[in-house]
C-alpha cells in the first residue's frame, strides 16, 4: 500500500510514525518520532481548521513548547455528535462514516484518503503481527449491518474490512437489512454454523459479542451442537456490550462458552475495542488485554478534575494519536472509564502499556452502534434480553 500524508512534506513524521510495520514498538524506542508526529499534526490541524486553532489559542497551547502530551487540547468525543468539522477539503474527503445505527445522535467523521487508509494498513499490521492473513476461503460470519445501498455506518465498514484479510467463501450477516430496518437472524446464524461445520473451513466471526452470545444460548435451547468448526477458525468483536449491559457476562465465561460450543481454540478468541471518532485498533493479546499500540498513547483522566492519573486508577479514557488529518480528533476524550497498566503486568510479551475497559461513565441519549444494535435484540427477543 503506497501511502503518503498530505500536505508536501509538513507531516512526514506522521507517515514515518503511522507506517511502522511493527505495531507493537516499545514506547521509550520511538517517543521522540511520536512527539515530532504530534507537533506536525497540531500545526496540520491549527493551519487548516479555524476552530481547532480558536481551541489551542484559548488554551493558551503552544506545540512547539509543550513537554507532555497530556497537554495537547482534547475534544470530546459526543462533540462530534453535534458538529461537523474538517481540516481538508470537502473533494478530499473520500469517506464519511456515522456511529449510529438506527436513530438518536450520530458522529458525523470524515476521512480522508490518508487517514482511512492508514488506519486500515494498522489494522494489517496487527493481523500480520498475530499471523491472521491467510490464502485459504474462509467462511465469515457477521454479526453486524448487512450492507445497504449508501450505507455509513462505521461498523459494517470496519467488519467488512476485516473480510480481506482471508479470502470469501461465504459471508453470513447477522443483522439482515429489511425494509423495515436490520432485523437480527438468529436462526440463520445457527444454519450458518452447521453449515460451516459439514463445509470445513475455516470460520470467521466479526461484530458485536451480544449477538453471539445470544445465538450460543440460542443453540443450547435447541439443542444444536456443540459444534466442532475447524480450529483455524477465530472471533474478532467489537462494539462491546453497550446499551445490553444486563447481559453481559465475564469475558471468560463468554470465551469458555465459545471454546465449548463452538470448539474455536482460546488463544484464537479476541477482542477489538475502537470508535468512529477515533479508528486506532486496540486488540486484544493472547492474554486478552488491550495493549497500545505504537501509533497511539492514552492518558486516563479523572472524574472531576479530568487531570491525569496513575497507573492502576479508573478514570476517562483519553486517546491520542496523530494519525488522523481529515478533521482535528488528535485527542478525543471517550465517555468510556478505564485504567491503565504498566506492560510487565501481562505475560503475553508485548512491551507497551495496556488498558482494561471498566465501563461507560454515564447514561446518556446519544446512540452507539452498539446500543442500536441491542435495540434490534431486544426488539428480537420481546424485551427479555
């Protein structure tokens, strides 16, 4: 993929930094290439959006005498869901992407052809790290939208993605577009996987954890399986348990039930967290914590004061990254609480710090994909889910 920042030069610490092959980079090795990457893209963003330099000059930011990231003006990220703001053209935006999949609030995030794409070629980076890109058809499984005409949503657009790492045999969606909306097949998902099982190869499941498990209780119900797919087979979800909070159950029960339903080997069971206003990958390690990657830094912020805190506190997730150049979310402040930990707590052998979701800090109005989602799976299920 022969990628390149816009801008003529002014932004190749940015490139340099965001087209590291390994993703995984121990921090202190290139913290100064990180902190070059932010300078450009602060001067990118104060040069070519009047309300991010309106932000830094009330501030009072200057990004060439700053010594720590967590002084970098940060946006929050329902800002996005009420505004429209961009530091390129319009004719340069080559994707618009929304976070909401049915009614309510939506992000409105704008891309570039520099930004998508080098937030895709991270994403490789990573399936390349875990040896996920394989020759051989796999069957995927998808519970997430079926695409429609003109769609936007961000998560059919990540999971979509994701499906060329391996090539098509078949694809499943979960969530079956209707004219009267997505409606969720949970027993189309259960055909899918006996079908799966007699074909043989490998099994791809993306999207959001709730529908899966609630095609798992599904087939003991029916007295389906346990089935026995082939053990290449892997998970990758995302979107969380949002708005389906009452049904959520620990992350290792969910993977024991995989493992025993559906015979996926643990080590191949991940996670992904990530958001529309902010497209870094965070993916789980065989350990399943999230560690950051080298494209990334996250400050945890307190409740009340919104200063940083230490290792180990629960607070607001503040991400920063200086890959993106569409629009001025350099620093997005998440409605997500989570605490960060040093790398030497986790076994798995990466060398970057990593971050455990404690949940989200508040009720609110605004919709997530994910809430949308588990709309259609309390619609599906009467209201008892």
């Amino acid at each position: 993929m022969n990628l390149k920042a816009p801008g003529e030069g002014k932004l190749s610490s940015v490139e340099e930094l965001c087209l590291l092959k390994n993703p995984y980079i121990p921090f202190k090795d290139n913290n100064d290439l990180f902190m070059k990457a932010m300078r450009e893209n602060i001067s990118w963003h104060r040069e070519n959006s009047s309300y991010y330099e309106a932000l830094c000059l009330e501030s009072d930011f200057d990004e060439n005498s700053f010594a720590d990231i967590s002084e970098i003006p940060y946006i929050l990220a329902n800002f996005f869901k009420r505004h429209e703001i961009k530091s390129v053209k319009d004719e340069d935006i080559d994707v618009h992407l929304t976070s909401s999949g049915t009614s309510g609030q939506k992000s409105q995030m704008f891309f570039d052809s520099w930004t998508i794409r080098s937030a895709q070629q991270m994403v490789a980076n990573i399936f390349d790290y875990y040896d996920w890109r394989s020759k051989d058809k796999v069957n995927y499984l998808l519970f997430t939208y079926e695409p429609e005409e003109g769609s936007k949503l961000g998560t059919a657009y990540t999971d979509n993605f994701l499906c060329e790492f391996a090539p098509i045999n078949s694809v499943h969606y979960a969530l079956r577009y209707t004219k009267g909306g997505h409606k969720f097949d949970v027993f189309g998902c259960i055909e899918a996987l006996k079908r799966f099982e007699e074909e043989g190869l490998p099994v791809r499941i993306f999207g959001f954890p709730a529908f899966m498990n609630f095609t798992l209780e599904q087939m003991k119900e029916l007295g389906v399986g346990p089935l026995k797919l082939h053990p290449d087979s892997m998970t990758f979800f995302g979107g969380g348990w949002k708005g389906h909070q009452e049904k959520a159950i620990e992350k290792s029960v969910f993977y024991k039930n995989l493992e025993e339903g559906l015979g996926i080997p643990g080590k191949n069971l991940r996670d992904g967290f990530g958001s529309v206003e902010h497209c870094v990958p965070y993916v789980e390690c065989e350990n399943h914590e999230f560690h950051i990657p080298t494209y990334s830094r996250i400050i945890i912020r307190d409740v009340k004061t919104l200063k940083p805190m230490d290792y180990g506190e629960t607070g607001y997730l503040n991400f920063i990254s200086p890959y993106i150049t569409s629009v001025p979310a350099n620093s997005v402040l998440m409605g997500d609480l989570a605490s960060l930990h040093e790398a030497k707590e986790c076994s798995c052998g990466l060398e970057t710090p990593f971050f455990k979701i404690i949940g989200r800090a508040g009720l609110s109005k605004n919709k997530s994909c994910a809430i949308a989602a588990s709309e259609i799976l309390k619609e599906f299920s009467g209201g008892q889910s």
